[in-house]
C-alpha cells in the first residue's frame, strides 16, 4: 500500500490559563521531522505531514487540560503577503 501524500495542515491551541506553544510543538516534533513545522505564534503553527487532521488532533489532546481548546485543519490554497510569510517554506510543501 502506498504512503499517504503530505499535506499541510494547520494547527491551533489556545487555553485562558497558559500557553500551549511548547507543548504544541513538542508533541508535533516527537512524530514530525522539525523541518515540516512552522511556528505561526503563540496559538498556531503548520504541520507537513501524511497523518490526518484527526491523528494530529488526537496526538495533541493528552497535551491540553479541561478546558483548553484544539483546532486543526487542512488546506491547500493559501495567499499570503510580507516578509512574516515565509513564502519558500511553503512552496517547498507543494503550495
């Protein structure tokens, strides 16, 4: 069976009582290669990887407390303008 294509997927946790950011990306990075995420801000970050939305939310989930919120979503257009869009990391992942 072949692999699943990558895609980009975009990643959002936000919680009133902390930040999620380290853990975000730390569990991203133990089934992701560094490489194929990209930190956005303190809430968000986008992901390169062949797993779906679901599997990425769920590795996420035992990272959040009650309370705290998860979004991730896949897209394959995108638009963006300025210097704070790194246009080649993304062109490099097929968009």
């Amino acid at each position: 069976m072949p692999a699943e294509e990558a895609t980009l997927k975009c990643v959002i946790a936000w919680s009133d009582r902390r930040n999620l950011c380290g853990l975000v990306e730390a569990a991203l990075a133990a089934r992701v290669e560094s490489a194929e995420i990209m930190r956005l801000n303190d809430d968000s970050y986008l992901v390169h990887t062949s797993a779906s939305v679901s599997n990425v939310r769920d590795w996420l989930i035992a990272s959040l407390d009650t309370g705290e919120s998860l979004l991730v979503f896949e897209f394959e257009r995108w638009s963006g303008y300025g210097a704070g869009v790194d246009s080649n990391w993304l062109r490099s992942r097929g968009h």
